[in-house]
C-alpha cells in the first residue's frame, strides 16, 4: 500500500494539524475498504476534531496490523472542509468517485447538507455526536447512523441525573447556554417536552459561534437563578463557558455538559477549578480499557501513531477508537453476510444493521444497530470531573426514551413528507 499525503490544511494552527495527517490512499486494485473523513480541523471544533480524528487512525491502524478485515485494509481518506459547507460537500463528491463507502464529517450542519445526497448514492454518513437526532429513526434515514446517543437522549440523561440528585424536579429551573448553530438547538426539543413532563421551568441561552465572546450570557444566566446548568458546545465555546461560569459564582457542580467536554479543556480552564463538573460519557475514557491498551503496544510504542501520544486516551480520542470500532464491526458484518462484496455502500449498511450487543471488550455500552434503529440503544453514563479525570458515577442507563422517541418519531414522519 502506497501512503501519500493528499489533505492541505491552511493557517498556522491547521500547519500543525497537518504534519500529524498520515492519510492512507491505496490504488484501485488493492483489497481495500475507503472510509472518508472530511472533518473540521481549523475552524469551530479544532482540536476536539484533532483528538477524535487520531483515535480512528489509530483505531484502523491496529486493525490494519493485525490483517484487517477479510484480507482487505481499512482506508482513511482525512481532510479538512472547515465546517464549510461546500467544502465539504466537495470533499464528498471527491470521496464517492474514488469509491468510499462511509463518510464521517463530524459537523451537524454538514451532516445535514449530505443527507439527502448520501440517500440518494447509497453511502453511509456517520454523524456520531452530531447531526440530526431523528436519524435515530432508521426507516426515514436509511443510510445515516448516529450509532451513539444523539442529543436528545443525551439531554433526556441529564435531566434523568438531575432527578436522581433532588428526588423531584417540579418547580426547578434548568438554563441551557449553547451555541447558537443547529448544533446547539438541537436539545431544545427535549428539555422543553421533559420540562412540562416533569415540571421544571427550561430557558436557553445562545451565544455566536464560535462562543469566543459570551461575556453578555452568563449575568443573565446568573440573575435567572438555575438549579442546574447545561452548557451546549464544543471546543472554544465550551472553555469560554466554564470560564464564565466561575467568574459568575455557578456553582461548578450544578454545571454539565453533552459528550463535548475534554481533558484538553479542563487543562485551559484549570483542572482544581473544574472539580465536581458533570458530562456525559459514552465510552470509557482513560487508557486502561483493553482496546486503549492494544493501541499503545501496536501502534504507539512502534512510533506508528496518528498524533501526540499524550493525547492517547483522552477523552475525544476515546470517542474516535469507540466509532472506529463500531464502523469496523460494521464491516466485518458486512464480509459474514457477504465475503466476496461487492464493496459498495448498499454492502456495508447490511453490516453496519447488523451490528449487536458490541460493547468492544467492555469499552463502551452494548450496541446494537438495526433497519429501525440507528442509535444504537441510547446508553451513556454520567461522569463527574475529580481534579485529574472524568469519574463514573453512574452505570451505563438510558433513560426517558419514550419522550425522546416521540420526539424522534415526530421530526421523522416530516422529513418522510417533506425532506427537511
């Protein structure tokens, strides 16, 4: 296999970004399956992107050295579109005639751009941690699969946390500081249907992207007197949030999180600082599970890691092994119902729904794919920040589907008729 590097990355930050970009291109006649990953290296989500990204290649890497699936290599085509629109799409278009099968774009408002284009081509777009959350609902989103808890059941977790420590939400208050992008309203939906389910009063606080300025924000969050806060971004949105709500007295452990919260940002913000701070986490973080361990024995230490090792890991880089791992399995799925291919996305998405029960030796919640379902289940736990790591201090739970099912089922039957 012939390594070339084919991603141009512009700017000062991307320059370093790129030196660490192996990016994996292999002639047509090898055994290979293309996994396309046009992600956003230089803009909005930078270095949760740079950390995600490393963790997938490594992911493949070890994959890649022990055989690969079926005799045929997994292919990493990386790039940067910039959370750029036409970038992205252009990056797409490329990807498909060189023949990718799967495209990860990390990004909702490119996730959304693709999907009537990957319906029509038959390539599956992966929007973990991102997109839309009715592409749960697999009969209206055939070829796109969060495959991880989407956004709204992520909310419905938090909210099911809060009710675990006062015992009774009724005539609590939750504010919600979020990006002001698809993104950051995604949640909306459901903290709005669980706030008159359960009670509570609900108000939300956009901020401009990229939310390096929210200083306007966090007085009024502070006059509203929240029992319990939700912040809704990522990268520098997320630390500028923290920032302020220790400059406006929050009380960091009535403070949580989405999945987009990292070790990097408790670094910037001050890891003494952010103790007691709550997330959700849908995979083990650290780099004691086994599949961290076998990355660190074949990949790292023979020097033939994607990136910073002291980055291996983390908590994004966690979250690229967990989807890498889950694509893999969708592939090796995909060869039992299929040996001999063809390798077309129609072949993959008959893997990728026959995922089941896959937890990767105990790294992340049992997972299972199906035409119907494309979220996998709906299973995280909550961790809290203790000074030095993210510390589980729940099980792996689901909770309030019904609400988040009905919301999915609701944004679905309108795309059915409408598109959009």
């Amino acid at each position: 296999m012939t390594i070339k590097r084919r991603t141009f990355l512009a700017g000062a930050g991307a320059a370093a970004i790129g030196s660490q970009l192996h990016v994996s291109f292999a002639a047509a006649q090898e055994k290979v399956v293309r996994f396309a990953m046009p992600q956003d290296f230089t803009r909005v989500y930078t270095f949760a992107t740079t950390e995600y990204n490393q963790g997938q290649r490594d992911y493949a890497s070890l994959v890649n050295a022990k055989g690969g699936v079926n005799g045929y290599q997994i292919v990493l085509d990386v790039s940067d579109h910039g959370n750029d629109q036409p970038r992205a799409i252009e990056a797409y278009e490329r990807a498909k005639t060189q023949g990718a099968v799967l495209i990860d774009p990390l990004s909702t408002p490119v996730a959304r751009a693709l999907v009537p284009r990957v319906t029509a081509d038959k390539v599956n777009l992966i929007t973990a941690f991102s997109g839309r959350s009715d592409a749960a609902d697999g009969t209206a989103f055939p070829y796109v699969f969060p495959m991880s808890p989407n956004y709204w059941t992520q909310a419905g977790l938090l909210v099911d946390y809060f009710r675990q420590q006062d015992g009774d939400l009724k005539g609590k208050k939750i504010c919600l500081v979020h990006i002001d992008t698809p993104f950051g309203k995604e949640p909306i939906p459901v903290f709005e249907a669980l706030g008159a389910k359960l009670g509570y009063s609900f108000q939300a606080f956009p901020y401009t992207p990229p939310g390096n300025d929210q200083s306007a924000i966090w007085p009024q969050v502070r006059r509203a007197k929240p029992d319990w806060v939700v912040f809704w971004g990522v990268a520098v949105g997320q630390t500028v949030a923290l920032t302020e709500a220790l400059r406006n007295g929050i009380p960091i452990n009535r403070v949580s999180s989405s999945v987009w919260l990292s070790e990097s940002d408790m670094d910037i913000v001050g890891r003494a600082a952010m103790k007691g701070l709550i997330k959700v986490e849908p995979c083990a973080s650290g780099t004691s599970p086994k599949i961290i361990q076998d990355i660190i024995k074949t990949v790292i230490a023979p020097g033939k890691g994607a990136g910073d090792k002291a980055k291996v890991g983390t908590s994004y880089y966690n979250y690229g092994v967990m989807m890498a791992a889950l694509m893999i399995e969708g592939v090796r799925k995909a060869f039992e119902k299929a040996p001999n291919g063809p390798i077309t996305g129609e072949w993959l998405n008959a893997g990728l729904t026959s995922i089941s029960n896959f937890d990767a030796d105990g790294f992340m919640p049992a997972t299972t794919i199906t035409p119907q379902d494309h979220q996998g289940g709906g299973k995280c736990r909550i961790a809290r920040w203790d000074g030095e790591k993210f510390a589980p201090v729940t099980d792996w739970f689901t909770a309030n589907q019904d609400v988040v099912w009905a919301e999915i089922k609701k944004s679905a039957d309108e795309y059915k008729k409408t598109a959009k």
